[in-house]
C-alpha cells in the first residue's frame, strides 16, 4: 500500500495483447533496460487470448493493449476488454495515425495511451508505473468513499464535461453500464441524477448548498441522502460545480428506531404508573370490603347470611391476589427485586406448603404428590418466600388446568459443589396441556391461552413473576407439555447449602403475649377514609373492650388532639390531605416532647414500605399493610403496648 512512500517497489505483472511478435519483443526489451519499472511481461497475441489470461489469472497490474488485432479491431477492442474487466489498469497502444483514438480511448476508461514508434523505455516505463499507481489511488479512494457512503461529483457547464465517483452512482443505484451523464443530460426530469442538476440550479443562486434530499432508486427502495455542493464561476457565465453526496439512510433509520425506542419505553413507564397507582388505589378500598366482611363473620347471622359473608370475603380475597399480582408486576419492571438470604428448612417449607395446596386438590379431587431426593441439605440459604410464591403459583396453575388424574411436585439436585446446590423443582399435571409453540409465550404478561368451551380464572401474569423472581435470582424456568396430555413446569435456582441452623439464630415465631385485659388504653387511628376509619375502630373495639379508640381526620387533626390528650400508640395512615403520615410522624417526635416517644405504626397500602425500611426511616417504628389480617394487627398492637414502661 505505502510503496509509494517507502522507495520499495514491487515487481509488477504485465499483459501485453500484441499480435506482432517482433514489436512485442520490442517491449520487453525497453523495460527490461529501463530502471524505473521491474516487471514481468507476458504476451498474448489475439484478444480472445488476451481475455482468457485475464480470466485465469486476475493479478495483472497493467494491460497493454494494441487496439488492431485479428480477432478485433480499433475502440471496440478497448470496449470489450472493459466491458469485462472494468477496474482493469489499461494502457491503449494507437497507431500514428490513430492518436485521436488514444485520447477517446482515455475518455472511455483507459489509464493513459501510447503511440507506437513514438516511446523510448524510459516513457513506457513511466507510463506503465502512473497508470498503475493513479489506479491504486482511485481504487483506494473509491475503497474510502463506499465505506464512508460517500460520493463526488463534477460539473462544468464550460466543457460540458461531467464527472461522478462511483459512490455516486451506487447511490443512486445506477449500473455500470448506464453510466453516461452529461451536464445538460442531469437537468432533465426523469433523468436518474436529476437531484444533481437541480441542486446546481440552487448552487447557481445560493452559491453553497447543503440538504437533506429522498432519492428513489430504479428498484423502487428509498434512500435518505444529503448534499453538499459549491458554484464557482468561471469565464463566459460558466459555472463549475463540485459536490458530496452522502447515503444517510441508516443513520436517518436509528435515529428513527431510537425516537421509537423512547417513545414506547416512557409509555410503558406511565402504563406501569398508572398501573401502580390504580392498584393501589384499589387496595384502599378492598381494605374495607374485607374488614367489614371479617366484622359481618363475627356477628350474629343465620346460616344464609354467614354463607353470603363467606363469599364476600372469599370473592375479595381472590381480588386483593390480582391486585398485589399487578402490583408486583409494576415493581418488578420499575425497579430489581432485593431478595432474602434467609437459612431455612426445605423440607419444612415444602411440608407447610404441601398443607396448604392439598385442600385445592381435594376440591378437585386431584391427588398432589411430592417426591425429594434422600440427599437434600437440610438448610438452604435464600429467600424461601419468593420460592414459595414461584411453587404456589406452578401447582396452582396445575390444578387449576387439570380436571382429572394428578398433580406431581419433584425436587432433583442438580449440583452441589463447595457449599453450592442447584435444585430443579418440577411440577407436572396430567391437564389440558399447552400448543408447543406457545411454551415461550405464556411467560409474556397478561397471556392466557384461549379455551374454546371453558372460561379460566386468572390475570396471565403468574407465570411472568414466577419468570422473574427466578431469573432475577440467576435461576431459570421453562415448560414442556403435550396438548391434552398435560404439562411440566421446571424451575432451577442455586441455593447455599448448610448441614444446621446457626446456633444463635433466635426461633422467630413466639406467642405474643396477650394484653393484660384489666389495662386500658388509648389507639389514636389516623386516617382520611372514612370507611377505613370505621373497619380499624370496630375490629379494635371487637378485640379489646378496654381500648378507647380516637379518630383523627388528618394529620393536622391528630396534632391538635394530642395537645390535649395522649394516647398509647397511633396507627397513621400514610397518604393524606394536608400534612401527610411521615410530616405528621415528624412532627410529634420533633415538636411534640410528651408524645416524642408513642410507638406509631404505618398503615398503608403501598406495599413498597418495607423497602429498605422507609418506615423506620421516617421515624415510624413498624408498618401493618392495608388490607390488614386482624391478627398481625392485634400482634403488633400488643407487642408495643406491652414494651410500654409499666
Ligand atoms: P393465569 O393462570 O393467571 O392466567 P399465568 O401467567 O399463570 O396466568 O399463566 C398464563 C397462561 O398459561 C394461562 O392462562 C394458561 O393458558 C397457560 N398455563 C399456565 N399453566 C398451565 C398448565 N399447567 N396447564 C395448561 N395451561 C397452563
């Protein structure tokens, strides 16, 4: 490549297509005593042959061509040798006669032209190394444009001549062979480069042009361009006009692509806002309806009305699940899920977990087996309530599409090396089965597969969580499944393994104990919904007679009734009208010196609360979640009251 630079020259291959032996001996002669060009020469007689070399061996550096040979005679000889060899180096040889031959030849493509008789060594020499290297410049040149996507053009209205880089006409998708442009041809409509010759009108009057332009190919695809081009007068009101055109399709195309891109990722952050918000804002309400169907259960009703109240609360509960499902989903994709690396038993949980599901299968009568391999660690390190919901919601599924046969629940260890084991847990159902191409689809959300008779509970999201929770753990999950035979559903994830609990590791679980009933004592309920107000104040009132509950309408509410009386504990709900739960929180234990210390207890359904702590954070000693159990409340309550100073 740097020959040029370094003084180091190459020996160069040349064909020479000359019929007359002794003139082609004559050649070889000159340049073998010239010193400016090492070559080796070989020497083909008819065109034909001249053309099968070419064929076979396609390192020719230069082609000296006589145009009069017996198979052809004169320019045609030179159109030929083109026609099938267009990046050839050729160097035209003419007759005396014939030098106006020579100059056309130059025009069609030949590097240069000789007249016979009129050369010495040291002028073929010369010629030949130009040609060559002028060649291998273009070539270059071309190389650079065609990756650049980068044309040039040339125009003089004086000569008439006009001249185009290939680029430019790759461009513009127009063959080789049409390659014949004149500056008048270009200012014609219909012509292929007629955006070159308007753009030479406007250069005319602007004297420098830059613009984006569509251009449409003789294929009909479309192409994004952008020029450049500058006037310069010359002599006689002539103009000579050079230009750039550049292919910017693609880079038009990813910018394109990337407006899509953010467009569709700030609607899906608004979807999963709304989405968010609207579910909690469900939550709210569902805290009521169950309270009040747990208060409805604890009156006196006849046999009818406790079957009514039943399905109230059940009906509420299968909501509340599609909430909290629709919940998770949005806090999965805002934001990576923090996992537990808790010790716990395997064999526990999946004994608890087993309780639990074999009633859903006695529904259906369906039997739920489990098979554990002998060898299972007795203590894993991990979070046991995400495996819980991933299993809950495999083996729920599994009854929910089987209506006869079984359901199996198998653990295999897939590894286990230095203190690591991988487990695979598999569920397997002897259901309805799943279409083999859409086993990758029912992970997507919200897809459920159509049944023709039969209309399934459920939100198409179970599996997406149960995908997420394992994947974002380094797990993975996948399904097989035979159409009416039934399906599997696999799931690995790694676990440390331990042989037993730390020694010190406290039981967690311990009797609460129960409030002394002689004690009375004072629960302020911070809270705006009125029916919230209600469901909290009678379950507290059912549960102790002692307790005198006081409502506060708001923060500011609640301030201005703990300047007049104090109380045990408060329960604040979070989202608020004027002063919200955590500025109220503040403010007592900033403001309020004899209620610094009030246990409070956030109450709200944001579920996002126990995210690292924000509660405790804000100076709040502990959260109930909204749509409360009685009995987590009734614990928490009684675990701070009794840590009361007595
Ligand atoms: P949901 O069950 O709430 O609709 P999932 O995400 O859990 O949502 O499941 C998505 C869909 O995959 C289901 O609606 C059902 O069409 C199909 N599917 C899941 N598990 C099974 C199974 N064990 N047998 C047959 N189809 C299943």
């Amino acid at each position: 490549m740097l020959d040029h630079l370094s003084g180091y020259q190459p020996k160069r291959k040349i064909l020479l297509i000359e019929d007359d032996p002794s003139y082609a001996r004559l050649v070889e002669i000159l340049l073998e005593e010239s010193d400016l060009l090492d070559c080796f020469i070989t020497n083909k007689q008819t065109l034909e042959e001249g053309l099968v070399e070419l064929q076979n061996t396609r390192d020719y550096d230069a082609v000296l061509l006589d145009l009069s040979l017996p198979d052809s005679n004169g320019f045609s000889t030179l159109e030929k040798l083109i026609f099938n060899f267009p990046n050839q180096t050729i160097i035209v040889l003419t007759g005396r006669a014939d030098k106006e031959l020579g100059i056309k030849s130059v025009k069609a493509g030949a590097q240069d032209f000789l007249v016979k008789g009129e050369f010495d060594g040291e002028g073929l020499a010369k010629t030949l190394r130009f040609s060559i290297e002028r060649k291998n410049i273009k070539i270059r040149l071309e190389e650079t444009q065609r990756l650049a996507k980068m044309g040039t053009w040339e125009c003089n209205t004086g000569t008439h001549a006009f001249f185009a880089s290939d680029e430019v006409y790759h461009i513009f998708g127009i063959e080789a062979i049409k390659r014949s442009f004149s500056c008048e041809s270009i200012h014609q409509p219909g012509n292929p480069l007629y955006l070159l010759g308007q753009t030479h009108k406007e250069a005319t009057q602007q004297q420098r042009i830059k613009k984006e332009a569509r251009i449409t190919l003789p294929d009909g695809s479309a192409r994004n361009v952008m020029l450049w081009c500058e006037a310069t007068p010359i002599e006689n009101n002539a103009h000579v006009f050079s230009g750039i055109i550049q292919d910017i399709t693609e880079r038009i195309r990813n910018e394109e692509l990337k407006k899509e891109k953010d467009l569709a990722e700030q609607s899906a952050k608004v979807r999963e806002q709304v989405i968010a918000s609207v579910s909690h804002e469900m939550r709210t309400p569902m805290n009521a309806i169950l309270g009040m169907s747990n208060l409805l259960l604890n009156s006196s009703l006849d046999v009818e009305q406790i079957s009514f109240a039943e399905s109230i609360k059940q009906s509420s509960e299968t909501l509340l699940g599609i909430i909290n499902d629709i919940l998770q989903m949005s806090t999965i994709n805002n934001s990576r899920i923090e996992f537990e690396k808790e010790a716990f038993s395997l064999q526990k949980l999946l004994e608890n977990f087993m309780k639990a599901i074999r009633y859903k299968g006695t529904e259906k009568n369906l039997s739920i087996e489990l098979n554990l391999p002998n060898d299972l660690p007795p203590i894993l390190i991990g979070d046991k309530l995400r495996l819980k919901q991933v299993l809950y919601n495999l083996v729920g599924n599994a009854i929910k599409f089987t209506d006869e046969g079984s359901i199996t629940i198998d653990i295999e260890k897939v590894f286990q090396e230095n203190q690591q084991v991988k487990l695979r847990f598999i569920v397997s159902d002897t259901g309805i089965g799943i279409p083999q191409d859409r086993l990758i689809d029912i992970f997507e959300s919200f897809t459920r597969l159509q049944t023709k008779d039969r209309l399934f509970e459920g939100t198409g999201l179970g599996l997406t969580i149960a995908k997420a929770l394992t994947e974002q753990q380094g797990g993975k999950i996948w399904a097989t499944s035979q159409l009416g035979k039934g399906s599997q559903f696999y799931f690995e994830l790694t676990f440390t393994s331990k042989d037993q609990l730390d020694k010190g590791t406290p039981k967690k679980k311990f009797a609460i104990p129960e409030l002394d009933p002689q004690t009375r004592f004072r629960i302020m309920v911070v809270e705006d919904h009125k029916m919230n107000q209600l469901v909290v104040s009678k379950t507290l009132e059912k549960k102790w007679k002692n307790a005198e509950i006081m409502i506060a309408n708001n923060g500011d509410e609640a301030i201005e009734l703990l300047q007049e009386e104090l109380v045990d504990i408060i329960l604040m709900d979070i989202q608020m009208p004027g002063k919200n739960g955590f500025e109220t929180t503040a403010y007592i234990r900033n403001q309020m010196p004899k209620m610094a210390r009030v246990p409070i207890l956030a109450m709200t359904a944001h579920v996002n609360i126990t995210e690292q702590n924000i509660y405790s954070k804000k100076g709040m000693d502990d959260f109930v979640l909204k749509p409360f159990v009685p009995e987590q409340l009734f614990d928490k309550i009684a675990h701070y009251l009794n840590k009361r100073p007595k």
